[in-house]
C-alpha cells in the first residue's frame, strides 16, 4: 500500500516529522501514522539545551531517547535539533553570570555531550539555527553577543569533530524567497565552503502561510544547492486563518504540493520535513493565535486534502 513513506523512498527522497514526545509516548495512533507515513524525525523539543539539561550538568533524555529509540526501531533518520539557538536556552546559562570563555566552553561541551551520545543514531544535525535577522544581518543572541561572529564556524568545526559521520546543516526561516536574508546566508554558507568550515547542508524551515505561493522556493533551493551543499526542506507547515473552509483546505493542498515539487525537482533537495503532521499537535494555534489547521492530517488523525496532494506529488 502507498504511503508518503514509500512513495517518498521510491524518489530518492526522505520525507520527515517533527515529533512530540508526548504525543508519542501516549498515543498509539500517533506512533502508527509516524510510523507508515515518514522515514525522518525530527525532535520537535525534546533535543533543545533547555530540555536535555534543565540543570546545569544533569541531563534528562528520556524524551530524546524515546524519540531515537522509536526512529531506529522503525528504520526512521533523525535530525537533531538544535545545537545552536538563540531559543530555549537553560535559564543557568543565561543568567549564571558566565565569563565569554566559559560560555564558549559550555558551548563546545553542549554539541560534543549531544552529538556523542547520539552519533551513529543522528544522522543529521542543525548545528546553527536561526543566525539571522530579516535585513540579513547576524542575529544578537548570547552567542553573537558574547563570541562573536566566529561562533558559527566554531560551531560547525566543533560538531565535525564531535561525530565525523553526520551531516551538518545551517537552519532557517524566510529564506525560501528572494530577500535579504535568504542573500546573507548564501553568502555565509559560500564563505564557509571557501574557508573549510565544515557545512553540509542548508534547511529552509518553510512555515507558512495558505497565502504563500512558494513560487520561489524551487529556484531557491537550486541556487543553494549550486553552492555545493546538500538542501532541505526542515520545518513544513502551511497555517491559515482559523477556522478551516473548503476553500482555504484546498489553497493549503496547493501550497503543500509546490513544496514537495519544488524539493523533487532539485537534485541536491534531500529530505522534506514537516513541522507535526496532525492538527492536534501543532505548535502553530499557540504560537500565532488565531492560524492553525496547518498540517498534513487533521485533528482525528484524518487525511487533509493536504495529505493527499502531497501523496500525488510523490
Ligand atoms: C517550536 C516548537 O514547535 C514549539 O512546541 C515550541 O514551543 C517552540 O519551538 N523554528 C524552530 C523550531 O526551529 O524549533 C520551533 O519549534 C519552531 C520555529
């Protein structure tokens, strides 16, 4: 029987999930659709610092390793998410009162600690997220502030040595189109390449909205992969104004579709992930109140038209 997994495979490509450790660990319906419909996970939270080690030097795995656990036990890569991040860190290392050398060397510990316990089960790492601002400057975040620019290259050369297997990525969001700071990480990853810096692959997280045409995302995507790094599509969802119509169900198939295309057609395009892929566990009605209905399946596990244009796409 055809499910997005194997169709997905028969491609050459991954198709992936964002996964709730919570949903996982009580839900058997939720495990059946991770299960059948995707080859990837993605930790939604369950691999965030602020996560793994709430205090400072005792750590809590259990949700990343069920996760793991689950992704090896059903022939699934995982994505690592996210070594680097200006978000969800532990309030002891924001506020612990830290010289920049010793927050440097908690940063090189947090990416050795995370990808050593994981090497040869994480296959793929975000090592950097979300480094940049819309006008393409570097985002100020305690690692900007506090290291320096270098950081993403420490970052990058520190994940290497940690798990010489993984491949390593730069993640972002609204880069997918042209603007200023899709411009600034292409040239940032340009100049890694040129330096040495080991960086393997672009994300394009790709949250968006049923008013999004992605009429770019192709070109982007190509125009990175001639960098010679591998591309992916990371963080898919397509939210819209609540509540869900017809209509509106069906502009959200349209858009998903134009992803899964727009990945098939770039050769160097990998994997495509979504950001949940039920309604019931989306992030999106907390994060931006009043959108939601922004997955593949619906609240009851049920196909979206979404669900079924991206089954045709493949
Ligand atoms: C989000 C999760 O989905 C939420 O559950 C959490 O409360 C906040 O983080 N970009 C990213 C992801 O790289 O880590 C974010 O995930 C969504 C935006």
């Amino acid at each position: 029987d055809s499910t997005l997994r194997t169709l997905a495979a028969a491609r050459g490509l991954r198709i992936g999930s964002a996964v709730s450790a919570g949903a996982l660990a009580q839900e058997q319906g939720y495990r059946d659709k991770l299960r059948y419909e995707f080859n990837g996970v993605t930790p939604e939270n369950a691999m965030k610092w602020s996560q793994v080690e709430p205090a400072q030097g005792q750590y809590t795995w259990g949700d990343a390793d069920a996760i793991v656990d689950f992704a090896q036990q059903n022939g699934q890569t995982v994505r690592g998410h996210a070594l680097v991040w200006h978000n969800s860190l532990p309030d002891w290392l924001t506020g612990g009162g830290f010289t920049d050398e010793q927050l440097r060397a908690s940063l090189k510990q947090h990416i050795e600690t995370m990808m050593t316990r994981y090497a040869g089960r994480v296959g793929v790492w975000d090592v950097v997220n979300e480094a940049f601002n819309e006008d393409g400057t570097l985002r100020p975040s305690i690692w900007l502030n506090r290291l320096g620019s270098g950081y993403i290259a420490d970052a990058f050369r520190w994940a290497r040595a940690a798990d010489p297997a993984a491949k390593l990525y730069i993640n972002d969001f609204n880069a997918e189109w042209a603007n200023p700071k899709s411009d600034a990480l292409y040239a940032l990853v340009r100049d890694l390449r040129a330096q040495g810096v080991p960086i393997d692959g672009v994300g394009f997280q790709t949250h968006v909205t049923t008013g999004s045409a992605l009429s770019q995302l192709g070109a982007t995507l190509a125009r990175f992969a001639g960098l010679g790094v591998d591309v992916a599509v990371t963080e898919l969802d397509v939210r819209m104004p609540l509540p869900a119509d017809d209509a509106k169900l069906t502009t959200q198939a349209t858009v998903y579709r134009r992803a899964v295309d727009a990945c098939l057609a770039v050769a160097r395009c990998v994997s495509l992930t979504v950001w949940g892929f039920t309604d019931a566990h989306s992030w999106v009605p907390a994060a931006i109140p009043g959108w939601g209905a922004a997955d593949l399946l619906g609240e009851n596990l049920q196909p979206k038209p979404a669900y079924l244009s991206v089954r045709d796409a493949l």
